[in-house]
C-alpha cells in the first residue's frame, strides 16, 4: 500500500490510497480520526452494490 498525497479541486494536499471494490480499481481518502466507512449511494450504483439497511446509529 502507498499513500499518495494529491491536490483535489486545488485545495490542500489530502492523503488518498488505491483499493479495490468488488474488483474495480479506486482511490479512497484517508481519515485518521473516523470511526466509521462511508460510501456514496452514487458510487455504491457504479460498483454495481446494493445498499442494506440498518438499525445501528452513526
């Protein structure tokens, strides 16, 4: 794994790392203080995932 520190829309430099989801190739922020993952409906359409419902608060 490499981080890689990118420029995004000429804001400051943000540490992104290169996964892979459901065998497609992507570029996720890294955020050292989250306790959670999140992902984009828009880009779970695009993975070709479903979203499940659940009862566990944020």
């Amino acid at each position: 794994m490499v981080l890689i520190p990118k420029k995004r829309n000429g804001g400051e430099r943000l540490m992104f790392v290169d996964i892979s989801i459901a065998g497609q190739k992507r570029s996720a922020l890294v955020d050292t203080g989250a306790s959670d993952l999140f992902i984009s409906k828009k880009a779970t359409g695009k993975l070709g995932l479903s979203i499940k419902k659940s009862n566990r608060k944020i």
